[in-house]
C-alpha cells in the first residue's frame, strides 16, 4: 500500500500543471490519493515521507528502488530537493480532505517552486487555511537527488523492457497469434513518468543502436524521443502514453517485408522500394489485429498510417485528400527520420552526426516536417543533441550530456572522454560550455568539430551511465 501511496501522490502532483480542480482526471487522482492515504491512516497515526542519504524513507523504513516504483521515488526526491525540506508528514486531518483540497495542495507544492524560499511559504501557505494535513518535516536536510548514473541506469531498464515487449509482440503477430498490449502500454507509462523527471536522460538513452535489430532499437528510439517532443508542446499524460506506443508501433508492419529487402546492402530496386513502402499499411493491418479494446486502437493506429505521408501529404502511401496529417503522425515523422538518419545501417555504415541530421530537417521544414514542431524539436535536443562526439578548442574530446537551450541560450554540457592507450575511450568528468575565463570573460571551452560516435566505436548510452552528472 505504501508504493500505491507513492505513486498516487506523484500522479496528483503533475494535474494541477495541466487542469483544474474540477477536470474529471483531477477529481480522480485526487479521490485516488485520498483513499490511498485514508487506508494507511487505519494503521498508524501519521504518514511521513523523508529524504536521506540521496533515497526516500516512508515512516523510518527505506524504499527499495523496484523498477516500476523507482521513477514515482525519483520524482518526490527531486521534489524535496526544489522546495529545500526534508520531507512531508500526512496527519490525522488526512481524513477531512475534500478532492479539491487535495489539489489544492499539489498547487501549492508546483508554486512553492518558484519561490525564493519555498519551505517558509509552502507552511505559511498551509498554516493559512487552518490546522494543515500536511506538515513540513525540517531537520538536517540532506542532498536528495539520485547520482545521474542510477537514474540513466534505470532509463537503460526501461529501454530494454520496452525493446523485449515489442519483440514478443511481433514474435505474436508473425505466429499469427493476437498478442496483448498490456506490457508495452505500462512500460510506455513509467517512461512518461521518468520524462517528466529528466528528459535529458531519456534523449541520452535514445542514443543506443543495435546494428542486427535496427528495426526495434529504432522503434524504441522513436517512441522516446516522441514522448519527449509530447511533453515539450504540452501534451496531456494520457496522450502521451498513447503518442509512446504509436511510435513504439509505428514500423511493425515490417515483419511482412522479406529480410533479403530489409537487410540489402546496394540500394533497392524500384519493386523493392514499392514493398518498403507497404510497411506503414501493413502497421496498420497489424495494429488492427492486436488484443487491446478499440478506443486505444483507435488512438494509436493513424500515426503510424502518417508516418512517411510528409508534411505536405506528398510521401507515401498515396492520398486523394488535403486535410494535414494528425500530430502524432507529424511527431513521429520527425523523430523517426532524425533516428534514421543518425543511425548505422548496412547501406550506410557511416550514419549522420546528429547536428548535421537537425540541419538536413530543418532544410524540408515546411515541406516534409511541421515547421513549429521542427523548431520545438531542435530546442529540445539542442543544436548539438545528447550523443553528439565533439572535439574541443582545448583539444579535449567528449559526448554532449546536455543540449542546451536555444530558447535560454544556454550553452551545452560535455561529458570530457579520456583516450586510453588501446584506443579506447573511458568517461572523465562532465563540464559546463557556459563557464568563461574570469579574465578575458571568453568562453573557457568551445566546439571545434562534431562527429558521430560510432566512428569511435562509441556507445553514448553506456558511457553516461558510468557517471554523476550533477
């Protein structure tokens, strides 16, 4: 019950950011939370959550960091970490709390961020309504941020569960059986949850490519890099869940495409290129087929239909009509084409910075891609996305971390790589680009040239999961 606590206080905190007390998702995370609440308050007298040490206690007893409860911890330590308190105590007036007086709770708790000193107006604020339910535990507060490191190893847990549950779907459909969706739509849920934490993590485990299972690596790829486009224009959690798993979705037609077609090493034929082409129909034949109710068919199943149509409908499949392609279809688009072209293939062994892969979509915005979606896309990754190899003016060579904000003309972060006498790479230490030399008041460090990774023969993925980013 107290993970069920954990992870109903972590839904009811997000709401306010997106609706009103008396939006219907509103009242039920509320109403969820206070029962949640309600029934622990039957065995003790208080509820206390606390950070120590970098990890969450509830009521004294640590929580152990299970994969699908850790991202729910990750997210209150983050929490306590902005409002610079040690925890929060639920009492007995727990029991008096109306769905609208919880949400006006979780208000409190996403303003109180944006203050100077957020503990001393969260109680002033509490204290002003009456006897609160909730009260400020202080005491010797202590750093309460996960290492970077755990948090990008919990993303590589997430990946991997998501590669392994789109592969026994398309083990499924190939054995003709009607394959569920139930594992694929919760790992698509915690993702969502984990990106609302940290998405810089998830761009970072986007990076990973396999070159002998492209099809899914890609389609992993394109379904975080998706829901992090989803959550950058504001999109609502359930439509991002959906928008996850249409992009985790969107290349299943390519179990029908003979592997002589897929994995030809010269370029196609033109009958060849015509049975690629068959793939976005055959998603969706294949989606059709899946065991999940027909609302969520429904949401998921046109992006993948849209994927390769183009912003001014002239891709393919061939359409008679004029009416723009969904958002989904235009997110998926972007992210799946980026992915490709930063990807190896057989046919292309060398694939395409990633810097120069956003030049290559920012060159067809308004043509193949969404010229407002292409913009929050380069302001999500940066100009020079996590992943990207870079040789520095100092001489140093490294992985950007960060990507920097166009928007907040913040400079990137560089993860600085330490060549070793076999010619391998091992990680050093993470620098910031903003930092300038006190004297001159030039920037420190600068971008001499970028490349890709896997001309290194590096992993980004691997790499930031061996340090602390913070």
């Amino acid at each position: 019950m107290r993970e069920v606590f954990i992870r109903r206080l972590f839904r009811l905190l997000q709401i306010p950011r997106i609706h009103g007390a008396e939006n219907r998702l509103a009242v039920r995370a509320s109403t969820e939370f206070i029962h949640a609440g309600n029934q622990l308050l039957t065995e003790s007298e208080e509820i206390v959550l606390e950070a120590r040490h970098g990890r969450l206690f509830f009521s004294g007893q640590k929580l152990l960091m299970r994969r699908q409860g850790a991202i729910y911890i990750f997210g209150l330590l983050s929490m306590f970490e902005e409002l610079q308190l040690s925890g929060l105590k639920f009492n007995r007036r727990f029991a008096e709390i109306s769905p609208s007086h919880a949400h006006w709770f979780a208000r409190l708790i996403i303003e109180a961020k944006q203050k100077e000193d957020p503990a001393k107006w969260l109680v002033a604020e509490l204290s002003a309504s009456g006897p609160p339910f909730v009260e400020i535990v202080f005491g010797n507060r202590q750093k309460s941020r996960i290492p970077y490191a755990e948090k990008a190893e919990m993303a590589h847990r997430m990946y991997s569960f998501a590669y392994n549950s789109l592969k026994d779907v398309s083990q499924g459909v190939i054995e003709n059986r009607r394959p569920g969706i139930r594992k694929p739509l919760r790992i698509i849920q915690e993702i969502v949850d984990f990106a609302i934490q940290d998405p810089s993590i998830l761009l970072g485990i986007a990076t990973i490519q396999d070159y002998d299972d492209y099809t899914y690596t890609h389609s992993v790829n394109v379904a975080l890099l998706s829901i992090c486009l989803g959550q950058q224009i504001g999109l609502s959690e359930n439509s991002q869940v959906f928008l996850g798993v249409s992009a985790l979705f969107h290349d299943l037609g390519k179990i029908d495409i003979p592997l002589e077609i897929i994995n030809k090493p010269t370029p196609l034929t033109e009958e060849e290129f015509k049975v690629v082409q068959q793939h976005s129909l055959n998603s969706v034949r294949q989606i059709l087929k899946l065991h999940a109710g027909s609302d969520l068919i429904a949401r998921i199943v046109l992006g993948p239909f849209e994927h390769h149509l183009k912003y001014d409908l002239s891709g393919y499949p061939e359409v008679n009509w004029k009416r723009p392609i969904s958002l989904f279809g235009r997110i998926i688009e972007i992210c799946d084409v980026y992915d490709a072209l930063t990807s190896s293939r057989i046919y292309r062994p060398v694939p395409v910075p990633r810097d120069r892969a956003l030049g290559m979509i920012a060159a067809r915005s308004g043509k193949d891609f969404d010229p407002v979606l292409v913009k929050w896309f380069i302001n999500m990754v940066g100009i020079f996305p996590v992943g990207t190899f870079v040789v520095l003016n100092t001489g140093e060579k490294g992985l950007i971390s960060e990507g920097g904000s166009i928007e907040k003309n913040r400079r990137p972060k560089v993860l600085l790589l330490k060549e070793e006498k076999s010619g391998r790479f091992s990680t050093a230490k993470v620098v910031d680009l903003n930092r300038r030399d006190p004297e001159t008041g030039q920037y420190r460090r600068t971008i001499k040239s970028t490349h890709h990774a896997s001309a290194f023969g590096i992993q980004p993925a691997m790499c930031f999961m061996e340090i602390d980013h913070r």
